[in-house]
C-alpha cells in the first residue's frame, strides 16, 4: 500500500509516496545523507548545502558504480566457470 511521507534533507521538507514496505530503508537512507552533508560541512568550513550536497550524490554514485563493476566481474566470473565446465565435460566425454 502507498502512502505519503515527509522526509528532511538538508533541511528541505519533502512529501513522497512511497510503499509502506519501503519507509524504513527510505528513512534510513534519508539519515545517511544527512550525515554525510553533516561531515562534509564539518570538515570543510566554507562548503555550502548545495556543495556538501553534491559531495554525498558523488560518493554514492561512486559506490554505485562500484557495485555494479563488482557485478559484472561476478557475471563474467559465471560465464567462464560456465565455460570451464561444459570444455571439462567435453574433454571427458571424447575420451581424452
């Protein structure tokens, strides 16, 4: 079921509609951004919202990134066992 939800990030109110399943991870995320805004002000005295702002979207984009590079060596790690395996029963199977 959807419903509506007030969300504050870097002190802008947003109402989303979301799936109820969904408002724990949404809240939590919400938390990690504003912690990351928190510590890139902390850390560099004369960053603005919207710099700070922009600092978070590059590190998760960079861990997005990250992740899915991880996948496809996964998926190419998959498809060679694959292949590994059908040359090992092939070799088996022509008797040498």
């Amino acid at each position: 079921m959807k419903q509506k939800i007030k969300i504050n990030i870097a002190d802008r109110i947003y109402t989303l509609t979301i799936e109820s399943t969904r408002e724990e991870a949404m809240r939590k995320a919400v938390k990690n951004i504003n912690e990351a805004i928190n510590k890139y002000k902390s850390r560099m005295s004369n960053i603005d919202e919207v710099d700070a702002l922009s600092m978070v979207i590059l590190q998760y984009a960079m861990s997005l990134v990250e992740i899915e590079q991880k996948d496809e060596v996964g998926s190419v790690m998959n498809e060679l066992g694959a292949l590994n395996k059908q040359l090992e029963d092939y070799i088996q199977s022509s008797g040498r």
